[in-house]
C-alpha cells in the first residue's frame, strides 16, 4: 500500500495522520499546530469526514473508524 494512498478506511496519509492526533486526545486546534496546517482546512478536513463517514460529531467519527494495527 501506498502510505499517502487511501487505506482500507479510505482515508489518505493526511487524514490518517490528523485522526491519530485525534486519538491521543489532541483539539482539532492543536492537531493544526501540529500538522502545520491552518485550524480553518482542518476543521473543513473535519466536517467533510463526519459527513463521508454520517456522523455528527467527531468523537463519532472516531468511534465510526476501526482502530490502527498495532
């Protein structure tokens, strides 16, 4: 697999990498710093896989996404 390619989720190496910040408890706000991103394209990023994926917020989504191989 390509690591900037979709993975089985169908999320590419940017939304993976803002979904694991995510999930060590990270705001949206801080993954953007951290990322280098602007708050604004990580909210859009957010607000377009909530609705990829029908969920409302994004602790749903979280839970809506199978957890990373270990």
């Amino acid at each position: 697999m390509d690591d900037a390619g979709p993975d089985r989720t169908g999320l590419d190496a940017r939304d993976r990498r803002l979904v694991a910040l995510l999930r060590t408890g990270c705001s949206a706000t801080e993954a953007a710093r951290r990322l280098g991103e602007d708050t604004a394209q990580v909210a859009a990023r957010l607000v377009a896989l909530r609705t990829r994926y029908g969920v409302g917020s994004t602790r749903a989504l979280l839970a809506a996404l199978p957890a990373p191989p270990d």
